[in-house]
C-alpha cells in the first residue's frame, strides 16, 4: 500500500484522493487563486462575449459625440475622437491577453528547451546558454523589448516577439534549476542503467516532475508581459492607431487628463486590474502547488 503523504483540511488522507483531487482541493480553498482566477475567467468571457455587449464601431471616428462623459450611452464616455471607450476596451481586452498568453507561450517553449539542455547535458552546454542568459538578464525587460523593437520595428507583431525573446532567459534559468535537481534523483540513474534513452527520461521522467515551476511562473510571466506589451504601445512602439489597445488608449488620454480623464482612466483601470489578477492566480498556484505547502 502506498505510503500516504499527508491530509488535506477536511481530514482525507492526500493518497486516498488522488494527485489532481488533491491539487484541486489545496487550489478552492486558497483565496488569491478563487480571487485572481475568478477575475480572470470573468475577463476572459468578457474579451469572448463583450462585443455583443456594444453596438458601436471600436474605430469609427464621430467627432459630434467627443468627450462625452460616462452615461448609460457610452459606459465609459468616449474620447477625443468621439469613439466609444467601453467598446475600445473591450476590444483592447481581447488584442491584450492574446499578447500575454502568445508572447509568454513561445518564450517558455525556448526556455524549457534551452533549460533542460543546459541541466541534463552540463558542460560546455551549460556554459554557453547560461552566460547568453546572464547577458540578456543583465537588461531590464523593458529596456531589452525596447532595443528589440526599435530594431525590427513598430508594430504589434515585433512586441509579441520582443517580449518572447526577454521572456526566454528567466524560464531557462528556472528550468535548468529544476532539471538538475531531478536528474540527480536515484530512479533517474536507475532508468540511465536500464537503457533508457535520453529523450526518453527528458521527455517521460524530467519534463512532468518540472511543470510546477513552470507554470507559475508562466503565469506571473503573462502579467510582465502585459505590462511591456502596454508600455510599448504607450511609447508608439506597439499597436498603432486606431488599434483599440490599452497602452495606446492610455497614450492618446495622457493630453486631456485634466480636463477629461475618463479617457485615460478607463485603460489604466483595467491594466492594472488584468496584472492584479495574475499576480493573484499565480501567487495562490505557488503555494498550491509547493509540496511543502501540502501538508
């Protein structure tokens, strides 16, 4: 029988239920996953179904119906251009979190390749891509999506892969971390002695003893990736009129915060609500899925 590995709350022991009821079970009873996923899933059906929600044209310009404030016509009022804000939002929110979910999924495909590399293989390997990560690192993230920016381009497609080349060495260093602590477990030397092949103990005994790290910090990676993604735009990098998107709308309201910051307010308010949001989901998986949080 099986050695149970502890009890959950309600007093079950963790082997009678199982590793994903018992995952599960940690996660609902954790308040900033319930919160910042909550959040999440309620931003994520809005980006889906918002648009059924407005009949306006995110893009049509009606200088007639500028600056309007909030009412129950326009949500959100509307901005310099007599655009709809709710409805740019909207919009905005659906362009935002595919950059997010796009930039952060090809920056961790490299870096878990380039990790698990770097840890299983060690010598001249490791070097290499350990000090090309170093030299990347060494740039502030905004700074290292700027230069790359600057040098392809301005447009929404060189900021996913800007923000995808910055996101590289952090998920390579943390996959390297963790694959050198698996491989010097004893059941990896005794499936080596056994003949099994490399991609074999990489792909079937490293890669899933590893996906907990990576998943949080795909997760906290999605909010930073937000974050330049806006910051980009707000610099007239990234997304260029009349793209709804939210680092843009935020740039085009910074002239008229004074006298009308509803055209800025709305934008920032939801940038920092998307981040909040992830930071909470991811914070709350790290302890979920720590095994010295399980007992």
């Amino acid at each position: 029988m099986p050695a149970e590995t502890g009890t959950l709350k309600d007093g079950t022991p963790e082997s009678r239920t199982g590793p994903w009821r018992s995952l599960w079970q940690r996660m609902r009873t954790n308040r900033s996953v319930l919160i910042g996923g909550g959040f999440l899933l309620l931003l994520i059906l809005v980006a889906v179904f918002g648009p059924l929600l407005t009949h306006y044209d995110p893009s049509k310009v009606d200088y007639s119906t500028k600056f309007l404030k909030p009412s129950a016509a326009h949500w959100f009022g509307t901005d310099h251009n007599g655009r709809d804000i709710f409805t740019r939002v909207i919009h905005g929110m659906r362009l935002t979190l595919s950059v997010g979910f796009i930039s952060v999924m090809i920056g961790a495909a490299f870096g878990i390749v380039l990790g698990i590399i770097s840890g299983y293989y060690g010598g001249k390997w490791d070097t290499i891509i350990m000090r090309i990560t170093d030299v990347m690192l060494a740039f502030p993230g905004i700074l290292l999506a700027l230069a790359i920016v600057s040098a392809l381009g301005k447009s929404l497609f060189n900021v996913i892969i800007a923000v995808s080349i910055f996101s590289v060495p952090t998920f390579a260093r943390i996959v390297r971390g963790s694959t050198l602590a698996v491989r010097k477990l004893e059941y990896i030397d005794a499936m080596r002695t056994l003949g099994a092949s490399d991609s074999r103990i990489i792909f079937r005994h490293i890669l899933p003893n590893i996906t907990s790290p990576i998943i949080v910090q795909a997760t906290l990676r999605i909010a930073v990736a937000i974050l330049t993604a806006s910051g980009l735009s707000f610099l007239g990098l990234g997304a260029q009129p009349p793209t709804p998107e939210w680092g843009a709308m935020l740039n085009d309201g910074r002239s008229y915060i004074t006298e009308h910051p509803h055209v800025a307010l709305f934008p920032g308010l939801s940038i920092v609500i998307v981040v909040i949001a992830f930071n909470l989901l991811g914070d709350g998986l790290r302890d979920a899925l720590d095994p010295k949080l399980k007992k």
